[in-house]
C-alpha cells in the first residue's frame, strides 16, 4: 500500500518528506505535497519526518483525512488545471519540477 499526504499538509510543505524519499515519488502542488501511488515503494522513509504528521499509509488514513486517499490519485490521474495531460507517472518528481496546480479539493480549501 503506498503512502498519502493529508490536511496537515497544506500551506505547510516542510518538504522534509523529499528528501528522505528514496524513489522521489513526493511531487509538488501549488499548497500541498503529493505520493505518487504507482511511483510509491512503500518504505515509509517520509512518514517519521514530516513535522504535521501529514503522512501515513493509505490503509491508516484517520478517519478524518479519509477523502485525501482519492484525492491523492486523482492529483496523478486526472487532468488538473492548466495542464493539457494527467501527470501520471513520470518517473520522479526531479524530472518535472514544482507543478503549481493542486487538485479541485486542495484548491477550493
């Protein structure tokens, strides 16, 4: 199961995570960070450091923060705003850079 970046990560983006992250599947929004789920390899290396306590597994979501488990693939599968493609699966979020967008949810909070 891959790992999700929740709530608490909005307007924080400590960017703690990326740097642990061995595979570089943490891509960044415009407000929020974002676990690419095909890219993930489930070594939980970002969940102890982020600060907000933003990450966990996508099976121990609290219940509070459970739509941010869609909300997360919809980010790489979806066609966001400004964009002409989903994102997909790029192969590192190095290759693509800051992004800029967030997903409808991320954005309208």
């Amino acid at each position: 199961m891959p790992y999700v970046i929740a709530g608490p990560c909005i307007d924080v983006m400590d960017k703690s995570c990326t740097e642990e992250c061995p595979v570089d599947c943490i891509y960044e929004g415009d407000r929020k960070l974002y676990i690419n789920p095909k890219e993930c390899i489930d070594c939980g290396a970002c969940e102890p450091v982020c600060p907000v306590e933003a990450i966990s597994q996508d099976r121990r979501v609290p219940p509070s923060d459970i739509e941010f488990v869609d909300d997360n693939r919809r980010f790489f599968l979806e066609v966001l705003s400004g964009r002409q493609a989903p994102l997909g699966a790029p192969g590192g979020s190095h290759k693509v850079g800051p992004l800029g967008v967030d997903t409808p949810m991320v954005s309208e909070r």
